[in-house]
C-alpha cells in the first residue's frame, strides 16, 4: 500500500510540475480570478444586496466559469497521452489503471486549489465592510471544492474518450454546461415536477445551492463524492479497454 501511495504522488507530482511550466495554467488562473470578481467589483449591485453579510453573489459565479475553466486544465491529461502516444509507456509501467486516474485527479485538484487559494483576498477584504460570518464563507468554498472536483473527474473522463485537447474541452464544456444549468432551464421551462425532481438530483449546480447558502446537506456531499467515483470509475474502464485493444 505504501508503495502503491508513493507511485501515485510520483505521478502527481510530475503532472503538477509539467502545468507549472507551462502557460496555460497561469492563463487559466488569471481568467478565473478575474472572471470570478465581476460579482464583486459590481459594488452597486452589491451594495443592494438585500442580505450583505454574506458572498452568495461572488460564489454563485462559481458555477458558470467552471463550465470553461476545468475543461482547460483537463483537456490534455488522457488525450495528449493518446495523441503523442505515451499513454502506451504508462501502460506498461506498474501502474494499476486506479493509479494512473488517481494520480491524474490529485494532479489537477492540486493546482484547482492553489487557483482557490487567490480567491481568499476576496472575502477577506469584505470583513472590514460588515459583520460577515465566517462559517457561512467556509461552508461556501467547501461547496466550491467539491462542485469542482466532481467537474474535474467529469472532465478528466471526457480526456480519456477523446484523441485530441479540442475534442476533449468542447466536449466537457458541453456536458458541463448541461450538468450545471439544468435545473435552472428545468424551472423556468416549466417541466412536470416529477421530471424537474430528476433533473435538479443529477444536476451539478442544484446541489451547491445549500452550501451557497451556508447549509451543509450530507445528502449533497455524499453526491459530490459519489459523482466523482463514478467519473473516475468509468475512466478506469476507458484506460483498461485501451490497455488490453
């Protein structure tokens, strides 16, 4: 076990460095941090807020900029692999197919939370404006942590389908932009209730309304985390049909 660990930190680690040298996620980064403080530089719309003591407005940004922002740094993981033909080296490697997918999630959920980190300046500068509640605030990023890590495995299972980083980011966008604004287009196309009900359980963005709001529904965590093995799950299974093709 503590060998198999140390080869799934070795692969992060390399995966980690590789996007640290490279510009893309420095752009990314930028995008995303300057994307996500529309909300909060609009300071008339905020200051009509009819409950300031909160960041729901700058939070529910969260949602719509990672339909963009996750398909970029995940489109590259498994389909650069296909296309330059190293995914052939990594199968012969001692790897387990969990390893490989392990290592590739760690690697992007490591920088998706360095790219978090940035956004701390934010509600912090707000605790000089008011008598914000901290609580709220971190029950506010653990949703974001959690909506985010089941878009990464989402997006790192659409990597895998694909043979090119095109492929692989329109692809994600697409599907994230159903997993993330169904529940909206559910409501105010006026669907049947019992057909709403199912489209709000699967959608990505219904099940972070809670923590937005700074509620903690057990029911939305086990999702998260249920969404995420079922993701990886199926790209295990990818990795494995390429492996024995």
């Amino acid at each position: 076990m503590k060998d198999r660990i140390s080869r799934i930190f070795a692969l992060s680690r390399k995966e980690i460095y590789t996007f640290l040298n490279s510009p893309l996620f420095y752009g990314v980064t930028v995008f995303f941090l300057v994307s996500s403080s529309i909300a909060f530089f609009d300071l008339e719309g905020y200051l009509k807020n009819t409950n300031p003591a909160n960041l729901r407005m700058y939070f529910s940004i969260f949602p719509i900029i990672f339909i963009f922002v996750i398909p970029t740094l995940t489109m590259k993981s498994w389909a650069e692999e296909r296309k330059t033909g190293s995914i052939e080296l990594l199968l012969t490697m001692p790897f387990s197919e969990w390893d490989l997918v392990i290592g590739k999630f760690l690697s992007i959920f490591t920088l998706f939370l360095m790219m978090l980190v940035f956004t701390i300046p934010v509600p912090l500068s707000m605790f000089t404006l008011g008598n914000f509640d901290a609580g709220v605030i971190v029950c506010e990023y653990l949703g974001v942590i959690l909506l985010g890590g089941a878009a990464i495995a989402l997006g790192l299972m659409f990597s895998s389908f694909c043979k090119s980083q095109a492929g692989s980011f329109l692809g994600s966008v697409v599907v994230l932009m159903f997993f993330m604004l169904i529940s909206i287009l559910a409501i105010r196309m006026g669907f049947p209730q019992w057909l709403t009900n199912i489209l709000n359980f699967i959608s990505l963005e219904f099940h972070f309304n809670s923590f937005s709001r700074g509620t903690i529904d057990t029911r939305d965590i086990i999702f998260y985390l249920a969404s995420i093995f079922l993701f990886l799950f199926i790209t295990t299974r990818v990795i494995l049909f390429r492996k024995w093709k």
